[in-house]
C-alpha cells in the first residue's frame, strides 16, 4: 500500500502552513498561561453562578 | 477548496509566504510600539503580572500590526508609485489587497478583545481606538487631504504608552498622557526630515505632505519651530513625576543635538542638500529615532528606580 504523493499545493505552502500552525499553537499557550495567572491570582473570584463558589 | 482555487492558486507567479503576511504588520515600526506600549506599562504605579504584561504588549502590538495591514490596503495605490514603498507585499504582488483587509480586520477584533480579557476593557477602548484613528483617521481621510496629516494623525503612533499604562492602572493620568505627548510633537520633525530625503516620493503620489503643499524651504522653517516646540516639553517633563534627574540629563543631551539638526536642515538650501545627498536630514532622520528610544529609555530608568524605593524625581509637580 502506498500513500499519496503529496500535492504540489502542499510542497508550495509548506512555510505558510507550518507558520499558521505555530501560531495556533502559541495562541493556545498563551490563552492557557493566561488562564493559569488569572485563576491563580489572589483576587480571583469565581463567578457566583458556579457550584461550590460560596 | 475546490480544484479551481488551487489550479488558481497555482497560475499565481508568486505564492505569499509567511514572511509577506508578516510584513503586512509593519515590523520596523511595531519595535517602536512594542518599546513604547512596555515603557507605559512598567512605569505605571501598579505592578502586573509579567505573564499578563507580556501579553498585553503583544496584543498591543498585534493591534499597531493589524492597523498598518489595512493601512496597506487602503494605500496599496500610493504605496506601488513610491519608491520607499513599492517593494510592500501588495504592490510587489505577493498578497492581494482582500487578504490584507481581512488579515487587518482579524487581527483587530483578536487583539483588542484578547487585551480586554487579559488586562481591561480601558485599556482595551484605547487600542480599539487607536487603529480607528490610524486607519478612519489618518489613512482614508488627513492623509490625501491635509498637509496637517502627520501632525495630527501622529497621535495614533502616540498611544501606545497610554495603552500600557490603561492595561496596568485600568485608567488614564497626567503621566501617560505626558508620554502621549511626547510622541505626538515628535512625530513631525521625524517625519518631515523624512519627505526632505525622499524627495519625488510624495510628489509623485499626490500626498499633500508639506514638502508638496508648502515647499521645501517651509518645510526646513516647520521642522526647527517644532523641534524647538518639543524640546520645551520634552525638558518639562524632567520636572513632573515621569521624569526624574536621569530624565533631565538625557533629555538636555538629545534636545540640545536635535536642535542643533533642525538647525543644520533649516540653514541649508536645496542646492546644498542635493550636493551631499541629503546628509543633515538623514542624520536627522537617524537621531529621531535615537532621540525617541533614549527618551522613554529614561522614563523606564526613572521607573525603575522608584520602585526600588529610590525617588529621583523633582518633586514631582505633576
């Protein structure tokens, strides 16, 4: 069995694809970062509507 | 996608790379914002988390990146005939104007909600503005229709401190606005020094830059009024409390230097300019830069020391 060659298209975007792809990933470490500092802070508080928040 | 895009897609002489939708965001002077919008940031009197700071100045400068992607949109026609602009990645073919305005829209709307939800929503306000002001503002009405288009369109490249300073304190104050103020008497003589050097640029494009509408000689006479306006305020501000002795010292330096420039450019004449090729304006041009950067590298110093416990400043007036 043998796979498809890839598409030209691929070959020609490489550079752009991967540039996107890090970028989605330093979004997602940022938004998760962010996240960590904000629940983590001294004055975080959890919103009233959320089980266990009293 | 369907086979057509890509058979379309190949028939392109150039595929856009990462690189050329990076260049849409204007790198050289997203440093400028970058320094700036961090120097508001640590000078502000409340401390933040570095993480949250670091990213509030990415998204800041995101957000100066997206407003210099819909600026090429909007001015692909004057960027193709002039020489300083031509090689841009919509002139040179290499991105199409419906991916700059929708790379530039993205990033907008991203940057300034990420900013809002890391710091605030001030902060947040402020940055939505600024792209306003530099896209609405500066590029689709002052900049073909007044040679005043640098002097008050220089107030969008002037917000960047303030917005560091919001994304801290959650508000505005006499200090960030000082730093606002700082940039915005700055902006002309930079850039004027500018339009002397690239001489047929503007002409050729239409833009009512001064140099265009008023002349070269009144040009020479507008960049000695201001620097000597800025100068006064720059200097000011070594009494107020953004400033400090560091301040003062580095501000008399690079004043007295930047006057004696703008006096260099406003004796010579256009004979004597063109026989070295423009060499007073682009030292001028050089030292502008320099000029900016060693300015809010004091205030950051002052900063600094204050909060090491080591007030330097004069008393602090304001």
């Amino acid at each position: 069995m043998s796979f498809q060659d890839e598409h030209e298209l691929h070959i020609r975007r490489r550079g752009r694809n991967l540039g996107v792809g890090l970028l989605l990933g330093a979004l997602i470490a940022i938004i998760f970062g962010l996240t960590y500092v904000k629940i983590t802070s001294q004055g975080f508080q959890a919103p009233s509507n959320v089980a266990g928040a009293e | 996608m369907t086979d057509a895009s890509i058979n379309n897609a190949s028939a392109t002489e150039h595929e856009a790379q990462f690189g050329d939708y990076f260049a849409l965001l204007k790198p050289r002077v997203m440093t400028l914002v970058v320094f700036t919008a961090f120097v508001g940031l640590l000078a502000a009197p409340v401390a933040v988390h570095p993480f949250v700071g670091f990213c509030a100045v990415l998204f800041i400068a995101v957000g100066g990146g997206a407003s210099g992607a819909l600026n090429m949109w909007w001015d692909a026609d004057i960027d193709a005939v002039m020489k300083r602009t031509a090689r841009r990645p919509i002139p040179a073919g290499k991105v199409t104007p419906q991916e700059a305005l929708a790379l530039g829209v993205a990033l907008s709307g991203f940057s300034v909600v990420l900013l809002g939800l890391a710091t605030n929503w001030v902060a947040a306000g402020l940055l939505a503005f600024t792209i306003f002001f530099y896209v609405v503002i500066y590029t689709m009405w002052l900049k073909r229709w007044t040679p005043q288009n640098i002097v008050i369109g220089g107030a969008a490249g002037a917000f960047p401190p303030m917005i560091g300073w919001a994304a801290a304190t959650g508000g505005i104050s006499v200090k960030s606005v000082l730093m606002f103020c700082l940039t915005f008497m700055w902006t002309p003589p930079h850039f004027w020094a500018l339009a002397l050097f690239m001489r047929g640029d503007y002409d050729a494009a239409k833009v009512p830059m001064l140099t265009v509408t008023h002349g070269r000689k009144s040009t020479r006479a507008h960049i000695l009024v201001y620097t000597l306006l800025l100068a006064v305020l720059a200097i000011s501000i070594s009494f107020t409390g953004a400033g400090g002795p560091i301040y003062l010292i580095v501000s008399v330096v690079l004043n007295a230097l930047f006057i004696k420039g703008a006096f260099a450019i406003w004796r010579r004449d256009e004979t004597q300019a063109e026989a070295d090729d423009f060499r007073a304006e682009r030292r001028f041009f050089k030292l502008s830069l320099l000029y900016l950067f060693l300015h809010f590298g004091a205030i950051l110093a002052e900063a600094g020391f204050d909060r090491f416990g080591l007030q330097l400043t004069f008393g602090g007036l304001l």
